[in-house]
C-alpha cells in the first residue's frame, strides 16, 4: 500500500483525474473488483425535513470504466438521476448511514437478501456483470464527502473491504485535491467541464495561449475561463491558486 501511495504522490497537481484513475485501476487488481468509481458528494442546503437523503446530491462523478453502451460515466449517471428524482431505492440509504464519520457501505454486507431480487438490482447492477459494491466515504467538512466504489462480479470478502478501507483512508490530502479539481471544496460554485480542463492546465507551466491551444478554444475565452477559476476559488494569480493547492495537501 506505501507503493502506491508512493505512486499517487508523483502525479502533477493537474492530473488528479489521471491519478484518480491510477488509484481505482490499483486497488481493483487487488480485490478482484471489474470496474470502479469516484464521486464527490455535496448536501445543498440543510435538507428538507421528509427528504430521506438530507440535502446530499453527487455533483461530480468518474468511473475507471465506461459501461456499454453508455459513453464515459453514462451508466453511473443514469442511477444517479434517481437519486436527484428521489426515487429511494434501499441502497441510496446506505451511505447515509453515519454521514460524516470515515465509513464502508456495502451490497453484500448491508442489504437484505431480497434486495438482489429487485428490478432496480438486476438492470442497473447484475445486467452489467456487476454482483456486489463496497463503498468508502471520506467526509471532508459537514457538507463535502468523497466517495470511491468497487464492482465485482462476485461478493467483496472481509479483508478485501478493509484493504480498501485502509488504502483510502490514509490519503486525506488526495480526497482533498479531487473535491477542489471539480470546484467542489474551497470554490465558491461547482466548475464546468471548460473550468475544469482550464483548471488543471493552470496547475502547469502552460501559459494561456498554451491552454487554449490544448483546449481548443480561442485566447480570449480562455482568458475569461482562468478569471471564472480564479473567482470561484477566492484568489487572483496562478501562485495564490497554487498555494491554496499546496496548502491543501498539508
């Protein structure tokens, strides 16, 4: 586990998606898991009072692997529009379970047998190969968790869990860096997609006309992408940005 924690500290500030995906591709090797996932969850408000979810929505997500024939984070996204919907299904309840503390939630482990038996199961899990997930909740603050999920085909084991446990847990400072990459911790707003890619080029040596170019956008809009950063995050240069970044991992 140092190794790869090791590993995980050698990527740039920019490359949090890459290192993200570093991390899932790891720890799947190690516990048999097909396809993994991390999502950054945030409570808007205080939560209505008959809201059985408190106010938590997942505003950012990504998956290690597209699931067919969904592109990208597609398949996730369609369970997650559930969830927006509030249309509780039993597992949307298992992460909120001791919101707030470091926790795993499991399929397997949390929820009855019949629970396997449902339609909601058997489409958005079994049709994909996918029998059983273990989740590990980092909180960050009150209203700001992050979230990395395992898929097997097969239940996850006791050790398995606590192996991913025990790996997640002791990178604090990355959980911190994946929530502030989506403008999710210490911005003022979520950032946009363009935000984002504009986002982890400033954590480069790559000027603006160089991040345009690698954005494909024209210089101006790349101009007005940086002050958008800049203004979400509270700072006004590239080393206020990059201190907060540092400070971050501390």
């Amino acid at each position: 586990m140092l190794t790869l924690w090791d590993e995980l500290a050698d990527f740039e500030a920019g490359q949090c998606e890459q290192a993200a995906a570093h991390v899932m591709g790891a720890l799947c090797a190690q516990t048999g898991a097909w396809n993994a996932t991390w999502a950054g969850a945030v409570r808007v408000g205080g939560g209505a009072a008959d809201d059985p979810l408190r106010g938590w929505r997942v505003a950012a997500v990504q998956a290690l692997k597209p699931v067919p024939p969904h592109a990208d984070e597609g398949h996730f996204r369609e369970i997650l529009k559930e969830w927006d919907r509030r249309a509780i299904d039993p597992s949307f309840l298992l992460p909120m379970k001791d919101v707030g503390a470091f926790r795993t939630y499991a399929f397997r482990r949390d929820l009855p047998a019949g629970w396997f038996e449902t339609a909601f199961f058997r489409r958005h899990y079994e049709a994909v190969g996918t029998g059983d997930a273990v989740f590990v909740a980092v909180p960050l603050n009150q209203d700001c968790e992050s979230h990395f999920g395992f898929y097997a085909a097969r239940p996850f084991t006791a050790g398995e869990i606590a192996l991913l446990a025990f790996a997640l847990r002791g990178i604090k400072w990355f959980h911190r860096h994946l929530m502030m990459s989506n403008g999710l911790l210490a911005a003022s707003a979520p950032l946009t997609p363009a935000e984002r890619r504009v986002l982890h080029l400033l954590l480069t040596k790559a000027s603006e006309k160089e991040i345009a170019r690698q954005v494909e956008i024209a210089t101006s809009t790349a101009h007005q992408h940086v002050t958008n950063v800049f203004r979400k995050f509270g700072v006004r240069s590239r080393a206020e940005l990059m201190s907060l970044w540092l400070r971050s991992a501390g």
